[in-house]
C-alpha cells in the first residue's frame, strides 16, 4: 500500500515509532534517581546499603546486556517486527513486578525483567532503522534512538519531580512514576505490525519479491518500476547472494578480520560513550546535585538537564547527516572532557577548605549542562548509529547484539560502583570521565572512518580496503545525492517506462 507521506518523511515516522522502544531506557534512566532517594520506597526495601542501592539501579542493566543476543537470534529467525513485540512483553511484565513490589528481591526480579526487554529493544530499534533508511537519512534515523532516550527521560523527570513535591513521603512518589514507564510498550506490542518489514530480512528470507515492494513503499510511494529502487534492490540481492555462500554462523564474526574489527570497533564506541561520565550524573543526580550545594533543588536541576538533553538530541538529528560522524565523535568529546575538568576543579572546592561558595556551585551545574548538551549532540547518538551501519546484512543482528552487550556491561559498571566512588574519592571519580573523553576523541581520530552518504551493502568493502589508520588513508568522501544518482543510472534512470509503457519521471516519488 503506498503511503500517503513522502517516502522520507514516512521512513522517518517508521524510525520513531520503533524508537518508542527507547525511552523506555530513557524513563528509567530518568526516574530511578528519584526513586531510590523516596523514603517509602527505602522503606519497603528495607533501606539497602549503598552496595545495594548501586545493584537495584545497574540491575536493569544486568538484565538489559542478558537481553541482547535473544534478541538478534529472534530478529533473524521471525523477523524485526516480531522481536520488538516480543522486547515491549517482556518489558510489561518488568514494569509490573517493579510498580507491585514489596520487597527489595522484587524490585530486583522487576529491573532484571525490564532490562531484558530494553537490552532487546536496544538491539532491534537500530537495527530495523538502518534497515529502512535511506542512505542520505540513515543517520537521522538511527538518531532518533537516542532523542526519544531523552524524551523518557525527560517526561520520568518531571512526573517524578512532581510526585515528589506532590505526594512526599507516600508509595504514590515512587510507584506511579514506575508504573507509568509501561506506557510506550503498550504500542509497541500493539501495533508493531503495522510497521513495514525490514526489507533486508525478506531478502534474507528469499522472499524477493516483498522485498522489492517494502523498499517501494518505503522509499518511492510504492513505485516498484522507480529507478532508485530497482537500484537499490539489485544492490542489496546481490550482497545477499554473496553473502548467502558464506558460513551463516558466529564463524562469520570471529573468523573474519574485518568482521571482528568492526564488532570491537562498536564494543570500544558502546564502552567510551559511558565513560564520558553520563550515566554517572544521570543515576545519581541527587548526589551530584547535593555535593556541590544544592540538596533542595537537586532533583529539579536535573529535570531541567534532561531539557537541555533534548535539544542537543534534536541539533543531532537536523545535522548528522550534513556533517558525517567523525567530526561530532572526535570534537564532542574533546569538548565533553574540556567541560569535566572545569566541573571537576569547582567539585574540588566542596571537599577541600571552606566547602565552596554558591557561585562554583553553580559554575559546576552550568558545566554539567553544557556537558549535556554536547553529549546529546555528538556523542550519545552515535552509539547507536555507528555500529550498526558498519556491520553486513549477514552478521548485522548478532553484531549489534554485541555491541549493545558492550553498552549495558559498562552501564551496569557504572550504576554499581558510583555509589562506592563518590562515597570514597567525591570529586576525584570526575578526574575519570575528564581523561576517558580526552582519549576517546583521540581513538576515534585515528581509527573509526566516515560513514556518512554511503550505502550498507558498501560498506563491508569500504572497511576491508580503507587502511587502519584513517588519516592515512586516501578515501574519497561520498554524498548520499551521488550514492542515489549511481544507483538510479544503473537500472534506467533515463527514460525508464513503467509497467504501462509509459515514462516515469524519476525521483518526485522519492521527495
């Protein structure tokens, strides 16, 4: 059925609609900090140590890195659609178990639940993004994922923050807040199958000539005979093909060099972006916040954050694609480093002598903002987009598994020991973020080539004849508008007639 959107504007819909997925994370990553912090639910889990505390946050994340290989072994044997539904079930029944519990080994059993469903989800909404995308929005696409992180989080923010101040004291300031995180699944388990297939996977299936029709819909208001889609869909049979005579196995991934480079390339991505520090401030907002002087507004400062978040989330999204992923990875995180180390000296002056004055503590808020706002833009994004494009239709749901294993390890790291540092070093755990995002843009500098314009059945061969060291290699930069013309040219772009015999007059059904 043609679509009665223009084709990108539809594929764009179709990328957040399975991005829903995401702000579950995002709820949770921002609902939690006032979770742990409400007295009745410290009391119903009989005020854990912070060792305890540390485990019912990073539970989640336990649960969401177990998560993540089911979930590329049910996108490839049931499809994409399929394994979403199955991740938002799962995630229902996490969110229950978390919103009736009664006791602490409950509320683990809820966060491990919840976690499988969003370790799955974080596998499958990328996926099926980069699969359905375009090449010149492929990246705004797969950033999404990371605008509706941050949408969860902003919406748990503010309910939290007002069942806060709503309903001091009562089960009402946590339970709701936990209970409304169920929402977005709904729809995901719902109605997911309204969604196009992921035309890769038809193809995979041998179920050609669906594929063919799924990429029409998607890209072409469901002209079968336009140019760009016979393009693309020789391009992507023809890589299947290839692919198809291969070992179908976990051999494909650790026998390969490339393969294997690519996956570790996603594994270092996944790990660094944690290590910028965010999860850090984002779990445990009100200890941040309180340290540097702001015990009553610490919760509202961080509502505020995940504003700032959102707009740096968006300014992704609209520019991505124009400016590549090098360029945001290597100076986002320059500049997140550069923001750290003035946070770090302002933290320093709460711990050491006369316990700091109003005015650092607020130079410390303002470098966690601009902080924020960096990350949002160049670095948190990325994560998702990144390695799943860089991966072959044939390993490309088991290495983004993966790699979003990568993601959930460090994270569950992070939740379980920021209790202990903070406890134990205060301001010197910040010293940590400040050199890992330092020596992250220095990595990505000299090893991670620019994606951008270029299409997913290219790039297996654009890894395996780029050289390691990327300022040394001579690469041509691509746009997605030549990618397209070459595709187009290469199936009849000139003078092409439909299925009556008539001209087709290409590219208007791709506006």
């Amino acid at each position: 059925m043609p679509s009665v959107f223009p084709p990108k504007l539809y594929t764009f819909l179709c990328a957040c609609f399975a991005a829903m997925g995401a702000s579950l994370f995002g709820y949770d990553l921002g609902v939690i900090s006032y979770v742990i912090v409400a007295p009745n639910f410290l009391e119903t889990v009989k005020n854990p140590n912070p060792n305890y505390t540390g485990f019912i946050v990073s539970g989640m994340l336990l649960g969401a890195f177990v998560g993540s290989i089911p979930a590329s072994y049910v996108a490839d044997i049931f499809s994409r659609r399929t394994a979403i539904t199955v991740a938002g079930m799962i995630f229902i029944l996490g969110g229950i178990l978390q919103t009736a519990c009664q006791n602490k080994e409950t509320m683990l059993a809820g966060r491990f639940f919840a976690g499988m469903g969003i370790g799955q989800l974080g596998v499958l909404a990328p996926l099926y993004q980069s699969e359905i995308a375009h090449p010149s929005n492929r990246g705004r696409l797969g950033a999404t994922f990371q605008f509706f992180i941050g949408i969860g989080a902003f919406v748990a923010g503010w309910i939290a923050y007002g069942c806060s101040q709503g309903s001091p004291g009562t089960a009402l300031e946590w339970r709701l807040p936990l209970g409304l995180q169920m929402m977005p699944a709904v729809p995901l388990v719902l109605l997911t199958f309204l969604l196009p297939e992921s035309p890769r996977w038809l193809m995979i299936k041998g179920r050609h000539d669906e594929a063919l029709q799924t990429l029409a819909r998607l890209h072409a208001r469901g002209n079968i005979h336009d140019a760009f889609v016979q393009g693309e869909y020789a391009d992507m049979r023809s890589k299947v093909d290839e692919e198809a005579s291969m070992n179908q196995s976990w051999r494909l991934i650790f026998h390969d060099s490339v393969n294997l480079r690519k996956v570790f390339y996603g594994i270092v991505l996944q790990f660094s972006v944690q290590m910028t520090g965010v999860s850090a401030i984002q779990y445990y907002a009100a200890t941040v916040y309180t340290s540097v002087g702001f015990a009553k507004n610490a919760l509202l400062i961080n509502s505020i954050n995940n504003v700032i978040g959102l707009i740096g989330e968006a300014l992704c999204i609209a520019f991505l694609d124009r400016i590549g992923r090098r360029p945001p990875l290597i100076f986002g995180n320059i500049l997140a480093g550069c923001c750290f180390a003035v946070a770090t000296a302002m933290a320093k002056q709460f711990t050491d002598g006369a316990g700091g004055t109003r005015s650092q503590g607020i130079a410390f808020v303002a470098m966690i903002y601009l902080y924020n706002l960096v990350f949002s833009a160049c670095i948190g994004p990325l994560s998702w987009v990144y390695p799943v494009e860089i991966m072959n239709t044939a390993i490309r749901a088991k290495a983004v598994g993966i790699t979003a294993m990568a993601s959930w390890i460090a994270n569950f790291m992070i939740g379980q020991v920021s209790p202990k540092a903070f406890d134990s070093i205060g301001w010197k755990y910040y010293l940590v973020f400040t050199v890992c995002s330092f020596s992250n843009a220095l990595t990505f500098y000299l090893f991670y080539p620019e994606t951008k314009g270029r299409t997913l059945e290219e790039m297996d061969t654009y890894f395996r004849t780029t050289s390691l060291l990327v300022p040394l290699a001579k690469t041509e930069h691509v746009s997605a508008k030549t990618r397209e013309v070459e595709l187009s040219r290469s199936h009849g772009d000139e003078d092409h007639m439909d299925a009556e015999g008539k001209v087709d007059v290409k590219h208007t059904d791709r506006v």
